[in-house]
C-alpha cells in the first residue's frame, strides 16, 4: 500500500503546482503634433505590448494558458510543464522569462517548488528516497524568508548580496486564501488535521556586477497530523511550496523605474479561463482517482491526458475561438487566481484601476498617466504631463486612459 504521506504529496503536488499579478482625462479638442525630439523611449515613456504563454503539452494542439505585459522589444520565452500522473509531484507548472535588448533588464517567474517532510522515521527513508525530481525534494519546513536566504537566493541566482528584505501581507494573506480550499479537498479523503502556515517575503539583492534586483517569494506550508490507530500516537507530514517565485533584474540606480516595471508585469497577469479550469478539473479526476486507488501507482498514457484534457476544455475553447485574438474577455478582467500576482507586488508599489474601452485594467502606480488603444494588448505609460502618444506617433487610436475605482 502506499504511505499516505505519499498520497498527501501527490495531492499537494497537483494543487499547488496549478498555477499555473492625477486624474486622466480623455482628449476632447484637437491634438497638438509634438516632435518625437522631445521624448525619449524608456525616460518619458514606456510602451508595454501583451506576451502570450502557449500550454504545448496538455492538449493536441496549442492552447493559451496566460498573458502578461511586457516592455515593447524585450525577447520573451515562456512554457507550460507537465509532470504526468504516477510521476513524483505530478502537476502543472509554469516558467516565463522577459529580457530588454540590451540584457540589463531581465523578469523571470520561476517555477513552483516543493519539498516534503515527516516525523515518522520508517517513512522519512521511504520519502527521502521518492520525493526526488526536477521540483521536489526532501528537507524541513522553511517559512519564506529562511527559504529565501538559504535556498532560494545562494543556490539559484548565484548568491547576491541581500540590501532590503520585508514581509509581504498581501501575498501571505491571498496564499491562506488559496489553502483553505487545499485544506479542505484533502479533508474530504479523511486524511486527518489539517493546519496551513503561509508567509511571503520580497527583498532587494546587488550582484558582484553591481546589477541590482528585486526578488519575491511565498512559502505554503502544510502541517498533516496523521493519527495512528493502533497505538494512539500520530506522525506530523509538512509539505512546503514555494511560489511566485519572482527575479526581476536591473542596472545600480535604477531602482524607481524597475519598480513601476515590475508592478506592472505583476499586475497585467491574465489566466485563461478557459484553460485554467481544464486543467485543474483534470487534476481533480486524477486525485480522486489517486484517493480511491492509491494501492499501487497510477497508470496513465499521455493519450488518455489528452483526451481528458480536451473533452473539458472543448465548451471553453468554443467561447474562446468567437472572440478577438485582442478583445478576450479573460484578459479585459482581472481574474481570482490572479490577484496573488498582483498583491505579491502590493508591498513594493500600489496598484490603480484604469478604464479604457475593454473595461477596467489594473496598472501600476509608479505613472501618473496611461494609454491605451483598446486591444487589450497595447499600453504607454508616463509621468511626463505634457507626453501624448496620439500626436507623438500620430496615430489617433491611442487614448489616455481615466482612473477609476
């Protein structure tokens, strides 16, 4: 029979590793033509295009998983990771990284994390031994910032100096969110007491380079009481992961522009929903299935993925294929799964609700100043007042977009 601290994993492993953020007025009289000599790319102004995220793997063919904003003319690579089921943390994962043309900026989000451990010492050997993958380990439960300062930052992004470090509320209080509905899925299999300790930290790093950058982190520990029936004692599984794992990094000095960069990447994160709810309906079956079945492993064909898959995305890629490749209503609104991107942000700058004619958009609220040409996928930014984009590039379909609640 497999240890239940193994079947604990698997069901963490395919949850968490779901993945998977002045007053403007419109122009009313006519525009006055300014030179283009008098602004600056990337000092007056900042022109932010949508990049698109295509989950390869899942399906037959192609679908997109997520959106976010980017720098215009920065290379972007992204992708969708499957670990199969009977696999060691079987689940979906995700990986993004940005870089300007120059390669002195760069944003890269990370893919989750996890690590196992158990009091038990009969069952610490066994999971020692097959909790062993490119994103599982064994190892004791760290809260965000020992996460952070012993593993995450020495081992993965080449040890840099640490300049700043705060707790991030908002990103810690949105995961105790998210666990509740772990916590109780996992329940529901009579798997015992259930207790969730989440915690979120971002810090600020230097590199021997001297380039400088802001890294986020969260931690979501679950603590399962496992009692034994046949003595009364009870074994302790804690099983960590480590999410929005975030480096965005930039040259020395320019710390305020990378913040507003950065809050506005964090903050433009869009899911499909369409797509998001296929996988984590998927995911589901398989943990139901893995509950009623855990005697032995699971024995999945990729065919079989697919084909699940595809039978549950098939309603929402017919209301997908109706609507512009620019006007979809999933990225025009701001969706649940999303706001841990945004509030992991939270503690570095503040977000603003603008409105264009896609409806509401969150930005960041580093510019006094946005535009937008209503596609969904084009955005200037600027704190310069006497900056307009439809006299500058002469093309009317910029609008200035208004603050909104």
């Amino acid at each position: 029979m497999k240890p239940i601290s193994l079947l604990f994993l698997g069901i963490l492993g395919g949850m968490l590793f779901n993945t998977t953020s002045c007053n403007s007025q419109g122009n009313t009289g006519p525009t006055k033509k300014i030179s283009s000599t008098k602004f600056t790319e990337g000092k007056d102004y900042n022109i932010f295009t949508r990049a698109r995220v295509l989950d390869k793997t899942g399906f037959s063919k192609p679908v997109e998983a997520f959106s976010l904003l980017i720098p215009k003319g920065w290379k972007y690579s992204g992708d969708i990771l499957w670990t199969p089921p009977g696999s060691t943390c079987a689940g979906t994962n995700s990986y993004f990284k940005a870089t300007s043309p120059d390669g002195k900026y760069s944003f890269e989000l990370l893919p989750s994390v996890l690590w196992v451990y158990v009091t038990d010492p009969q069952l610490a050997q066994f999971q020692q031994q097959n909790s062993r993958s490119a994103y599982c380990s064994y190892g004791e439960p760290l809260d965000a910032e020992h996460y952070l300062k012993q593993m995450f930052v020495p081992r993965e992004l080449g040890n840099p100096q640490f300049l700043e470090m705060k707790t991030n509320e908002p990103g810690a209080r949105e995961m105790q969110i998210k666990s509740e509905k772990y916590r109780q899925e996992m329940m529901s299999y009579n798997y015992g007491q259930i207790n969730s300790y989440p915690s979120a930290i971002n810090a600020k790093v230097k590199w021997n380079d001297g380039s400088e950058g802001i890294v986020t982190c969260g931690v979501l520990i679950m603590e399962g009481i496992i009692p034994n029936a046949y003595d009364g004692s009870y074994s302790k599984t804690y099983t960590s992961s480590a999410m929005e794992r975030v480096v965005f990094k930039y040259p020395a000095g320019e710390g305020d522009k990378a913040v507003n960069m950065l809050s506005t990447i964090m903050s433009s994160v869009r899911t499909n929903t369409a797509w998001k709810n296929s996988v984590d309906n998927y995911w589901l079956q398989v943990r139901q299935k893995s509950y009623v079945n855990h005697i032995g492993k699971i024995k999945m064909m990729d065919d079989l993925t697919r084909q699940i898959g595809e039978q549950t995305i098939r309603n929402g890629q017919k209301n997908l294929n109706n609507i512009d490749v620019n006007m979809r209503s999933w990225e025009a609104t701001q969706q649940s799964q999303d706001r841990m991107h945004t509030n992991f942000v939270k503690a570095i700058r503040e977000v603003e609700n603008y409105q264009d004619a896609t409806g509401k958009v969150e930005l960041s609220s580093g510019y006094n100043h946005a535009w937008s040409r209503s596609d969904g996928s084009s955005f200037i930014m600027s704190n310069n007042p006497n900056f307009d984009p439809s006299s500058l590039f002469q093309d009317q379909r910029w609008k200035e977009m208004k603050k909104v609640d």
